[in-house]
C-alpha cells in the first residue's frame, strides 16, 4: 500500500493511497482531505473526506493537477490508517540511558 501527502494545485492537501497509472494519471483511493487550524498549543489537524460523492472512493487525477507528492509523517499515517480502517504501524521503540 503506497499511502502520500500530496498537494494540488489549488492548494488542497491530500492523504491517499496513491497509484500512478502512467504518463497522464494517478489514482487515489480512499483520499483524505486534510484540514489545519491553529490554537492555543500549536497546528490541529483533522480529515476529512475528499470526492466522497465518488462510486467507489476512487478517484482519477491528472498529474498535472498536483504539485507534490511526499512520504506522510508518521502521526498523519497512523490517523489515516484509522480513519480508513487499515493496520496502524505502531511507534518506533526508543531505548531510553538512565
């Protein structure tokens, strides 16, 4: 599962499963729309659902519509993975000197 952040040209921000299907287009399966505003302790994110009107949660864009892809932080992954009912990877194990 290939799951991007990426950003559109009209400056919408994506969460994604994310499969190029050539020269012209990609699919996005399952796209999450992610919406920030800032309070009190910093930058809240939440998802919400982008082309939710679409038959079967999968959309066609062309690649000319987004500006970049990139490699989801790992809190954004794992609320992505959540939200749409896939494995959540769980933290990185610290070790801890005392």
């Amino acid at each position: 599962m290939n799951i991007r952040y990426l950003k559109l040209v009209t400056g919408e921000e994506l969460v994604t499963e994310y499969k190029d299907e050539g020269e012209s287009t990609v699919t996005l399966k399952n796209p999450l729309g992610i919406l920030m505003s800032q309070t009190e302790k910093g930058f809240n994110i939440q998802l919400v659902p982008y082309g939710s009107m679409a038959k079967d949660e999968t959309i066609l864009v062309n690649h000319k519509n987004i500006v970049f892809t990139a490699e989801p932080e790992t809190k954004l992954r794992n609320q992505y993975e959540s939200i749409t009912g896939q494995v959540i990877t769980p933290p990185e194990p610290k070790i801890e000197l005392a």
